[in-house]
C-alpha cells in the first residue's frame, strides 16, 4: 500500500481506541490497511511465542489464539537481534527467512513485525502481519502506520499488565491480613430511644496496618481481588466471640454483601451461631444478582431466630427495592436523611413515611448518625424506635464498657 492518508489513518486508530477489545481491535484495522491476511500480537513464554491475539479470517486452521511455536523456528528472536528487518515485502530476498522451515509451511510471503515492550524496555512478544504471497509494494510509511497501531498495542498490553501486578499485591495484602488477623471489632451502641439504653451494639471492622486506610477501602479491594466474602465472614465471627458480653435482650448487628449472605459457606458460619442475638445487615451499595437465592437463604436463616435489617435506607432507590423485597425486620435510615431532620421539611417527611411503613409492617426503624440533641429530639417526636450516631455514644473497644457506662450514667 503505497498512499498513506494519515487522516484516516487517525481517524482509525480513534475507533480501535474506543472499541471494546482495543488488541482485536487494531490487528483488524492494520490487516486491512495492508491488505494482509493473518494479523497477531505474540507473547514470549518459555522459549516459545503465544499466539494471545489473531486476525485470520478463513485461516484459523493455520493459527489461532493460544497456539504457539518454538522462538527458534520464527522469525522474532532474528528481528529482535537485527538479522531481519522489520519489514519483509518479499520473503524470498532474505537469506535467514527462506532458511527457515515455517516460510514454507505457512507459507509466508510477506511479513511485517514489530517488537512490544514492557515499561522497563524488555521485549513482550511482538505484533505482526503476514501474507501468504510477496508485497513489494510495502513501503517505509506501511511500516510507521504499522509502528503506530502497535505502539498503541504496546500501551494497551503494559496497562493490562499493571493492572494486573496492582490486582496481584492486593490480593497479596488481603490474604496476609486475614492469616494474620489484622483488624478488631468495634461496636457502636444502638440505642433505645425512649429508655436511653443501650438495645444492641453494631460490629465495626477496624484495620490496624500501616499507612492506615479506611474499613471501605480495605472491603473495596477485597472485592475487587475476589476475597470479599472470606474477609466479610473473619469480621463477623471477630465480631460473634464478643456475644458473651451482651445483657439480656441485647443483640450484635454485623454487616454482609448480598454475595457473601447467598454463598455456603455465609450460611454454615452463621448457622452455628445464636442468631436471635444477631442482626443481619445487608446494605444497599452492593447490588443483588440473584434476589430468589438471597431470599432464600435470609428465610432459612430467620427460620433459626435470625432479624434481618437493610442499612442506608434512603441513600437510593435499591434501598427501598431491597426493603421491598427482603421485608426486613429493621430499616436503618441512612445519615443522609438523618442529617439535619430538625430543619429539613423534606428529610422529616420522608422518616414520616417510613415510619408509615414501619407501622403497617411491624417493622423497626433505626436512625444511623445521629451527631447533634435536635436531631435527636426531632427523630424522637416522629416515634424513631432505635438511633445510633456520635451523639448518642462513638464506636468502643468492647461492650461491657459501653453497658457500664450506661448503667453508671442512669444511675447518676
């Protein structure tokens, strides 16, 4: 292909670029641009080029993703050490290419190659085209359209593998925080609001490592290494140990995904424990993939003397479809309705409606962030069982000091 015509050129590498498989991607477009039939983008491993990407439409009986030969019997390691140029019009004219086998095999009459390399310079594998018959006309500005798409391979490829080397380390911190149990439990009150005392204390993961990093962050990138539901259940057996600690009538609330509560080994761990002293909250920032296996499973649970409650109502429209579908026994309100109801028409008259619906449903409502007296007072007057928050008393140690705090406070 002798006229380059960089517009287009431009324009089709900003299509590949917004394309779903970006590697595909640019091997079809540059295969076309060349007029070439067979398209790929190779790795190194041990001794032999992978096949990780093909474009070879009709030709998949000669090569397809995950085939592989050995480097000594192509053409790569001999264009990585400079005894083959990157571009090949005629097979035929180099000495090193007709000696080798595969030219023949395939057979290749043309061939364009460039080297991927890592960050650090090492070579990755390479991109390339081939044709079955010679090109002659390939020229030097073939040859930097080709350099374009795979610099832009190259890019794709280093991201990928970053991404990857980020997901590894994060895995590997998650795992050795859970063999090493490196978080504690603190439990934050939940008040009765018209006794004043302390009706049960919800669980809070705290993570001692260094720099120190929010509980979200920590469960954020469990979830994303695919050990969410290992670290949510260390939490709430950490959490069930201090069960001996409540007075009577008093439960501990722990928190779990939608995931983590549908999966076998969520249902072995908590069958075993005394589930009329714990509520289970399940919040509304992790989406259901399957509500019938959810139900399910929250049903057999309650069966054994297990409450459930939705976390964050009023934080978005899936709190109100879980409560709708989950009918739990306690709807906590999210802080952000919380927040200022003292001042706020709006928020007070969305707590009035659940309340309306706590009423036809003999459900519970508890008030998260609770930080100031109005607050308080206000959530009180619209007839808010439960609240907890800053205000009322901040996350402790342990829950027999948080009783005797209690005690000693009514007593005085």
């Amino acid at each position: 292909m002798t006229n380059f015509d960089f517009t287009a050129s431009e324009s089709l590498l900003q299509d590949v670029e917004e394309g779903e498989d970006v590697l595909q991607g640019a091997l079809t477009a540059i295969r076309k641009h060349l007029g070439m039939e067979v398209a790929y983008l190779s790795e190194f491993v041990g001794g032999r080029s992978v096949f990780r990407r093909v474009d070879a439409p009709g030709l998949e009986h000669l090569i397809k993703a995950g085939d592989s030969q050995s480097l000594d019997d192509v053409y790569c390691n001999h264009i990585l050490e400079g005894r083959l140029p990157e571009m090949i019009p005629d097979t035929a004219a180099e000495p090193i290419a007709v000696a080798l086998p595969i030219t023949d095999a395939i057979p290749i009459g043309s061939h364009m190659s460039i080297p991927i390399r890592l960050a650090d310079g090492q070579p990755y594998g390479m991109f390339c085209c081939l044709s079955p018959t010679p090109n002659k006309s390939l020229n030097a500005r073939d040859l930097q359209t080709m350099r374009v798409f795979a610099d832009l391979a190259a890019r794709n490829v280093n991201t990928k593998l970053a991404e990857k080397k980020r997901s590894s380390q994060t895995r590997t911190r998650i795992e050795d925080v859970l063999a090493r149990k490196a978080f504690k439990m603190a439990f934050q009150p939940i008040y009765d609001l018209r006794r004043m005392k302390p009706a049960g204390f919800e669980a809070l993961c705290r993570f001692s490592d260094e720099p120190y990093r929010s509980p979200d962050i920590w469960f954020g990138e469990a979830a994303q290494a695919g050990l969410s539901s290992e670290l949510e259940l260390a939490a709430i057996e950490m959490a069930a140990s201090a069960l001996s600690d409540l007075k009577e009538q008093q439960y501990i609330s722990v928190n779990a995904s939608p995931d983590t509560v549908s999966s076998r080994p969520f249902v072995k761990i908590f069958s075993r424990l005394p589930l009329d002293r714990i509520v289970l909250e399940i919040t509304e920032h992790a989406p259901v993939k399957d509500y019938d296996l959810l139900i399910k499973t929250i049903e057999l649970l309650r069966r054994q003397g297990m409450r459930l409650a939705v976390d964050d109502a009023g934080a978005g429209h899936s709190s109100l479809q879980h409560i709708v579908r989950l009918r739990p026994e306690i709807v906590k309100l999210d802080i952000s309705l919380t927040q200022d109801v003292d001042v706020d028409l709006a928020r007070r008259a969305l707590v009035g409606a659940l309340m309306f619906y706590s009423k036809e449903t003999n459900a519970q409502i508890v008030a998260e962030g609770i930080e100031t007296e109005n607050e308080l007072d206000t959530l009180k007057t619209l007839g808010v069982d439960k609240g907890q928050g800053y205000y009322l008393a901040r996350p402790a140690d342990n829950i027999r000091d948080v009783n005797e705090a209690a005690q000693n406070q009514q007593a005085s």
